[in-house]
C-alpha cells in the first residue's frame, strides 16, 4: 500500500470526520437559536463538503480582527462623548415623562445612547420629495456634509444629489461620505465616483470583500445604515437608498421600490453624526471633530417630549438589541401595531408576540409587498401566515410596487422608523440604524402614511390562504428551514 493510497483512504476521511465533529461541537456550545443550530447541523451531514465550507465563511460573525480592534480602541472615546452628551439635562428627555420608557432605557443601559427631546420630525414619501429636501439642505450646508449608504447609484435624481454636493465643496463644505462596498460597488467603480473624488469629495468603501478576506472576517456583514448629516443639526435616515426608483433594479419586475425617509431638525441629529463618525474612523483611522448639539429647537411640554431615540445595531455593538426593542414595543402595546417590511422573517420569539398581541385584543397589521425581490424570503416569510391570520392578525400585501419602507407603529403614539428589516440578517449581521419617536405629530404623519399603504393593498384572505396547494407548504417550510443561514 502506498503512501498516496493511505493518505486517500484513510487520512482524509479522518481529517474530514474531525473537521465535522468539531464543527458539530461548536454549534452546540454556541448561544444561537436552535432552528440556526439546526439548519446548520442539517446542511453540514446532508452535503459535508459544502456544509463545512459554507459554515467557516458564513457560519460565525466575525467582524475581521483589525476592525474588531479599532472598535474596542474607539469605544471608550465615543461612550465618553455620549456620556457627555447624556449630561445636558436641557436636551435629554426624562425617562418618567415617556410612555414607552423601558425601550428607552434599555437602548440608554445597553448603548449608553440618551433620548434626546425637542426634535422636528416629518415623514418624505416620494423620491422627489426625498431628494428635493436633500438638495435644499445640502445647498444651506455651512461646514460638513456626513453621508452613510448601503447603495449609492448615480442616476436620475441622484445626478443632481453629486451636483449639490460639488456646489456644496466648492462652498468651502467638508463632505464624507461612506458607502458598502457591495451595495454600491457599480457606483464605487464609475467614473461618476472618480469625478467625485477629484473635485474633493471624500468617499471610502467599507466592509471592503474579497476572497482572501472571506478566510479572516465575515464577507456577508453589511454597512446597511442611510443616514445623512448636515452641520450637525439637520440629519435624514430611512429605507431609501441613494437611488432614483425610476433607474433603480428595473429588471426584477416589482415595479419602483416604494421608500420613506425622516428629515430630522433637532440635536438627535448630533447622535447619528457620531454614528457616522465612529463608522469613520473605524474605516480610515481618520478622528473627526465631535460637537454636542444646540438646544431644543420644538417647545417641549408634559404632554409630548418630541422625544427621539436613536437604535444602532450591529456586528460588535450589543447583542440582540434590534429584537429586543422591536419585542418591548410590541409588548407595550395596548391598541394597535400596524409594521411594514418589505423582508419579514422574524425570528420565532417576535412572531409569537405579535401573535400574543392579537390574542389579547390588540389590532395587528402586516403590510409587506405583494411581489418581492428575493425568491427565498418570498416563500420563507408565508411560514407565519397561518398562526397569524388564525390569531386575527391582518395581513395586507402592498401592490404598488416594491414596499421597502421599514416602520413600526404602536398605539398611534410610538414609531420606529429606520433601516432594520424584520429578518434575522437585519437583527444579527448588518449595521443598522432606527430611529423610535414618541411624538404625536410625526406618529400621526406614518398613521397617514400606512394608511395610504393600505389603500393600495389587498388583505390577505384566511380561508383562501388555507386553501393553498399542499406543495405550496412544502416550498415555504424548505426555504424557511434555511432562512437561519442567511
């Protein structure tokens, strides 16, 4: 027998059956759900090969050692400032004046993010609506510009967007912008981001993925925060991209991608500046000046704080955040929860208190797209539909194209509005930003806005849901058991 043969009949088996054991071992000592774990363990022995592979590339979140460092070394930095910040009694609302105080004080406690009261908040619902406000912004700026996008695509509207912006530098204006090295990866490579970059507009690529690094960090972890920040008091964040719809993925046959964006006009706006700031020098080791904001710009009163308070959630920032503050607020709930996602595949604990909520009187609503980008969270999401439409649970599908905007509302009184999907991939791996508000006037405004959603939509009907073919159950229940992978 020689050497080859031994090292083909025996050495590798062995070395392949070690790898799996330990593989197995460490799936079941790690703090994951058990339909992850399972999933994992179900791809692992059916295909061995491409189960091991796939789990060393997307099985753990590893945020990259140099990244992970600079996010240790930073932290102490911006929780001083933040610290700081938490001391400016005339800007940090007071937690007994707040309706819904313990999703406040859990984001304060666990990210040491203070409420800030006295913000200006209005919902923007068409893209020229969106961008119009930009560019007026843009055109007032004094002294910086701050820009996180997941996708950045210079077409249409946005064309005018890169205009402001050389306008605004030859002001005098510092602008920054960051953006995913994925999502705006055409944009990243165009001559429009060369032009850009010569005129002197400052734009850096982060989460930067190749196949090397897919061996030393998570390639799939995503910047999938939009915030814009101008002179530190005027700020946007949102579910729209840097995108004009009319230009924007035209070939998947969803129609426009239907999006909101806040404009804010308050000294929370300071906070999501240090989010991009932070995101900043993590990326380029560059330390960008930090300014406390100015005092509250909207009266405040017992009645209504105008209070915000800003949810970041990432790889690296505290675990589970983003489901815990999506489960208080439905738990807090007393009359109504109306939540649009264009991606809904909850985990199981956020699925059972939504269906909680309705068994004990409170009106739920779902608005998610009728036609979806993604095959998969397509069929995956219909898993919960049965023992939500049997909990009295009201589901509507949106027919007016792609619904991607991601709200929360609650009582008519507490929204959440931002870039988290309700999906494990928002919750777990991507950097995400929301911004929950208890104010009257802006909830009133997203009360109108699912409001004309629901106009344009069609509700999901139990009995003919039930009556579905029998394969259809199948497919759900096979991309659903997967659904934990992504």
């Amino acid at each position: 027998m020689n050497f080859e043969h031994i090292i083909l009949v025996y050495i590798i088996p062995v070395l392949a059956w070690l790898t799996i054991i330990s593989v197995t071992l460490r799936l079941l000592v790690k703090k994951q759900s058990s339909s992850a774990t399972l999933s994992w363990l179900m791809l692992i022995y059916l295909v061995p090969i491409v189960g091991v592979l796939a789990y060393f590339i997307f099985g753990e979140v590893k945020l990259g050692t140099k990244r992970a460092k600079a996010f240790r070394t930073l932290h102490p930095k911006y929780h001083d400032w933040l610290t700081h910040l938490s001391q400016q009694s005339a800007l940090v609302s007071i937690p007994k004046s707040l309706q819904y105080r313990p999703l406040f004080d859990l984001n304060y406690q666990r990210l040491g993010i203070p409420c800030i009261k006295g913000n200006e908040l209005h919902i923007l619902d068409t893209p020229e609506s969106i961008i119009q406000h930009i560019i007026k912004d843009i055109e007032q700026a004094q002294y910086s510009i701050n820009m996180v996008f997941y996708i950045w695509s210079n077409k249409g509207l946005v064309e005018k967007v890169s205009q402001a912006l050389l306008d605004a530098k030859q002001r005098g204006v510092e602008i920054r912008i960051l953006l995913d090295s994925v999502g705006s990866r055409p944009f990243l490579k165009s001559k429009a981001c060369r032009d850009l970059r010569k005129q002197g507009i400052d734009i850096v690529e982060t989460l930067y993925v190749n196949l090397f690094r897919m061996f030393f960090s998570r390639i799939d972890l995503r910047q999938h925060r939009k915030i814009i920040v101008i002179d530190n008091q005027i700020s946007y964040t949102g579910s729209m991209n840097m995108v004009d719809p009319a230009f924007f993925k035209q070939e998947s046959n969803v129609g426009n991608w239907v999006d909101v964006m806040v404009r804010v006009n308050g000294a929370v706006s300071a906070v999501l500046n240090c989010l991009h700031t932070w995101d900043w020098e993590i990326e380029t080791g560059m330390e960008l000046p930090l300014f406390l904001p100015n005092c509250p710009l909207v009266p405040i009163d017992d009645y209504d704080t105008h209070s915000v308070q800003v949810i970041a959630t990432g790889p690296a920032f505290p675990d589970d955040l983003a489901p815990q503050s999506l489960a208080l607020a439905i738990y807090a709930a007393r009359e109504s929860i109306v939540i649009t996602s264009p991606y809904f595949v909850p985990s199981h604990s956020i699925a059972e208190a939504l269906r909680i909520a309705a068994l004990r009187g409170v009106e739920v609503s779902i608005i998610l797209p009728k036609k979806n980008d993604s095959l998969m969270v397509s069929w995956a999401s219909r898993t919960f539909f049965d023992d939500l439409l049997a909990a009295g649970v009201k589901i509507y599908e949106f027919k007016a194209g792609l619904l991607h905007t991601k709200s929360v509302l609650i009582d008519n009184k507490l929204a959440l509005v931002g870039t988290m999907n309700m999906d494990l991939r928002s919750f777990f791996l991507n950097f995400e930003v929301a911004l929950a508000v208890e104010d009257l006037a802006f909830a009133n405004e997203v009360s109108i806005l699912h409001e004309s959603y629901i106009a344009n939509s069609d509700r999901l009907d139990s009995e003919k849901w039930l009556a579905r073919p029998f394969y259809h159950r199948i497919i759900e229940r096979l991309f659903f058991l997967f659904s934990p992978l992504l």
